[in-house]
C-alpha cells in the first residue's frame, strides 16, 4: 500500500515537472517508460535514445512569440501619447514559423491587417477603433514605422480599346511610408472580369500584397512615390446611361438611352423587375433606347441590362431612377379659393353701398 502511494507521488512530481518543461522548453519529448511506470520528459532527443522500453507518445512545439522591443514601443508612446503597461506580441498560429497573429494585452491597438513586406512579417495598426493604420510593425526588425494617411483623387484617365486597357492616374505628394486610400471605380464585386495593377511612374510594379480592395476603396501600403498607375484589364466597358444613375425622372414615359463602347448583344433587360428585352431598340448594337410602354407610378425602379460581347465576356450594368410624377388636377371644386373670392366680392359691394349711403 505504502508503495503504491510512493509510486503514485512520484508519478504526480513527474507530470509537474513535464509541465513546467512544456511551459520553458521549445521542444517536448513524452516518453512513457513500460518498465517502471513512470513519465520521463526530456528535449533534443533522437530517435537511437529510445529504446524499446520505452513507448513514444507524442511531440508538442511551442509556437514562437516575438515581444514589441522596448524602443520600438516607446516610439509610438510618446507618438501617440499612449501608455503601455505590457508589450503588445505577435504568435504564429499555423505553426510554419511566420507569426502571424496580433495582440494587445492593453487594449490600445486596433489591428488593420497582416502584411509581408520585402519577407518580414508586419503588421498595420491603428490608435483608435478604426481601420486607418497609422504605422506598421515589423517583427522581423521589431521596430515601428510611422504612416501617413492620404486619400486621393484620380486625375486622368485613358482608355486603350486595343489592349482593352483603362488607365488613371492618381498623384500623390509623400515622403516615407504611406497608407494611401483610392476609389476604385470598377470594384471586384461588380467587374469580377477585370484585372488591376498599379505601378509608378518609374515602372515599378506595386507587389499585390501590398494592395487591398474593399468597400469600394483600394488601398496600398508603399514607400516614398509620387504618381501611381492604374491599369485595369477590362473585358466589357460599362456603359453610359441617360438619364444617369440616381435621376429623379418627373415624366411618365421617359425615354433612356444606355450606350455601349463595342458592339454588344443583349441577353437580358428588365425594368422594375419586368421583362423589357423586346421593348429596346437599337440601330448599331451599342447603343440601345428604352422608353416604357405604360405611364410609370412613383416609386424606385432599376434598369437591369446584361449584354454579352463576340467572345463570349459578358457585363450586368443597372441605373437606379426614382419616379416622382407631378399630380394632375383631380376636378375637384376649389372650394377654398372660391370662399375667399366671395369674401372678397363681399368686401366691395358693403364698400360700395357705404359710399353711395355717403354721397346722399
């Protein structure tokens, strides 16, 4: 009995002390020993070291952690006017030894998202509760460097109908690193076709980890350059409508006009979420004429053309229109401004008779 309890207290010092092994050890080796019933821990060991005695049971690698380094930390403290009472860290949760996961034990830092920047692991990070970084912390060199924000506008566009290319310019004035924001006018979500890449004026090609479209906005992490190419490869261009997107229309029976830059063939087009394919009209196939057959009531209604090109790339364009038709007369007797013309009639003829009553 009192071997058994001895066993027993020495089976529990051994699992103790494997568990602060796990907590120290980067590596941890579990051998359960089939002769004295014991575990044993021990790192680096190879496999001549087991015998046959022993049963193997498992392996456990402590995922790396990397700590933001002192100066690093004091940089965006006295930047920002923060104060951290724990270092702020990064783990790598997939184990292919790159961390790749943010935290902040104060609470302070809004993670903007993961970059690899020339091989080092960084990350975007922000002061506030938003999602525009204000600098980047790279793991690799554990030191932090401050952004500037710009949101910019694009100045010029050229559209090569040979390459089937659209590019714009967007100019922008920096020094440093910056984290620049522009609208990106043919988004994924609608022209799920088209290609985008982004270069400079030196030809510099932009590395697609370093952009992001989202939320109808590209956005690019880059060093010092003044002027950014965007070229988009583009299979259907997008037509122009007129009236245009968003018209409050006033009229009944409006005539819309949606014109093509190529020669397209229409698949399907509906208006108000009726069939009007055979209500358009056209004279060259680029472009086409609605006008509605039956007087439109108030209300938001969207026109819908999906139009497809001679090799086979096809493009769904809608414009949004709200009706707001004037309201007739309804026939009514306008009671209202016949009361007052009485009141006013009224008026003059006591003035008269008052005035006549005067003269005699």
């Amino acid at each position: 009995m009192e071997k058994n309890a001895t066993n027993g207290k020495k089976n529990i010092l051994a699992l103790l002390l494997v568990l602060s092994m796990i907590i120290t050890m980067p590596t941890i080796v579990f051998i359960s020993s089939a002769l004295g019933g014991g575990i044993a821990a021990c790192s680096d060991i190879s496999p001549t070291s087991i015998n046959a005695s022993s049963n193997y049971v498992g392996v456990i690698n402590a995922l790396p952690v990397i700590y933001v380094s002192t100066e690093a930390m004091n940089v965006i403290q006295i930047t920002f006017g923060l104060q951290f009472t724990q270092p702020f860290y990064a783990t790598d949760t997939n184990g292919d030894g790159i961390v790749d996961t943010f935290i902040d034990p104060n609470h302070l830092l809004t993670l903007v998202r993961f970059v690899n920047i020339s091989g080092n692991a960084s990350f975007l990070l922000s002061t506030g509760n938003d999602m525009v970084p204000e600098f980047f912390w790279d793991t690799n060199a554990n030191k932090t460097v401050l952004l500037t924000f710009i949101s910019v506008l694009l100045t010029e566009t050229w559209i090569d109908p040979e390459a089937q290319e659209i590019l714009i310019v967007a100019d922008v004035e920096k020094s440093g690193w910056v984290y620049i924001k522009i609208i990106d006018p043919y988004p994924p979500d609608k022209y799920p076709k088209y290609t985008l890449t982004i270069t400079t004026t030196n030809d510099r090609i932009i590395s697609s980890n370093m952009i992001w479209r989202e939320n109808g906005n590209i956005c690019i992490l880059d060093d010092p350059s003044v002027q950014y190419i965007l070229t988009y490869k583009y299979t259907i261009l997008p037509p122009v409508f007129n009236p245009p997107d968003g018209t409050i229309i006033h009229i009944a029976k409006p005539t819309i006009t949606i014109t093509f830059f190529e020669e397209t063939s229409l698949t399907i087009a509906t208006f108000e979420n009726n069939n009007i394919l055979d209500q358009l009209t056209t004279m060259d196939q680029k472009t086409f004429i609605f006008t509605p057959t039956s007087d439109l009531v108030d209300e938001t209604s969207t026109l819908n053309l999906t139009v497809q090109d001679t090799k086979g790339n096809t493009l769904t364009s809608t414009s949004t229109y709200t009706i707001s038709i004037a309201k007739k007369p309804t026939g009514e007797i306008p009671w209202l401004i016949i009361t007052l013309i009485a009141i006013i009639l009224l008026i003059v003829i006591i003035l008269v008779i008052l005035r006549r009553r005067l003269i005699i």
